[in-house]
C-alpha cells in the first residue's frame, strides 16, 4: 500500500476480501493522501459472496473470480450467485469485473465447450459486466 500511496495510484485492487469492513479497515490505513484512489474488491470466496451487499457498499469496483469461487460453490450455484452479484452492483453503479480463463479453456478443449464459452461470454455482457478480464492468458502473454 506504501508504494500505491507514493506513486499516486489511482487502483488499488484487494484480493480475499471477506467483508465490507476489511475495505473499511484498508481505507483508514490508506489515510487522507489516497482519498483519490480507486478501492477494487475481488470476490474470490464463499464468504465474501454472503457478504457481497456488505463489501459492495465500501467498494469502487467488485471483481468476480469465477475460477476461485467454483472451489467452493457448485458450477449451478455459481452462475445464480455471478448473476445477482452483477445485477446487485449494476443497481448500485458500481462497475464489475469477471475474471475467467475462457480463452485458454477454449483453446485446449473441443468445439461444444468453445460454444459453451462463447455463450458464457454473451450472456456476462448481457447482464451487464463492464469488464471480461483473462486471467491466465494475459499473464502468460
């Protein structure tokens, strides 16, 4: 956080955030010189899904770790949960982020999961998430 602070960063994404207290807790920590940057929650657990109303009201963006939460939620579960939390913070203007990695899902599997992937994708958009963000893909290059 020292190095945000000091150069000024205008994002600061927070991995495992489990309540809207832990960005309060980061906000107080940050002090009045980062009163500028932006504070982007991922959801990336369980607990942080049954907290999502919690996290979004201290939140200035949310991103949505699919492939963290389908260890913990069941993929039907999943997909209702990404819903409400999209159409939650919609409500609220609070942009979202989906992080997958469906371009490299894509590439190693056969042609009915890259329609699968393909409709994945449509239906993110149509619910109206502002980012698609590639995880492993772009990590790689």
């Amino acid at each position: 956080m020292d190095i945000a602070i000091k150069h000024s960063f205008d994002y600061l994404t927070l991995p495992s955030v489990m309540t809207g207290r832990d960005l309060q807790e980061i906000r107080l920590n940050l002090g009045p010189d980062a009163e500028h940057m932006q504070v982007i929650a991922k959801i990336d657990s369980l607990d942080a899904v049954q907290n999502f109303n919690s996290i979004l009201k201290h939140a200035d963006g949310i991103i949505i770790l699919r492939d963290e939460l389908l260890m913990e939620l069941e993929p039907e579960k999943l997909v209702l949960a990404q819903k409400w939390m999209t159409q939650t913070a919609n409500t609220a203007s609070v942009p979202v982020f989906l992080q997958s990695q469906v371009l490299e899902s894509m590439i190693n599997n056969d042609v009915t999961n890259i329609r699968s992937q393909t409709q994945d994708i449509s239906n993110h958009v149509m619910e109206g998430a502002d980012v698609f963000i590639l995880s492993h893909e772009t990590s790689v290059g």
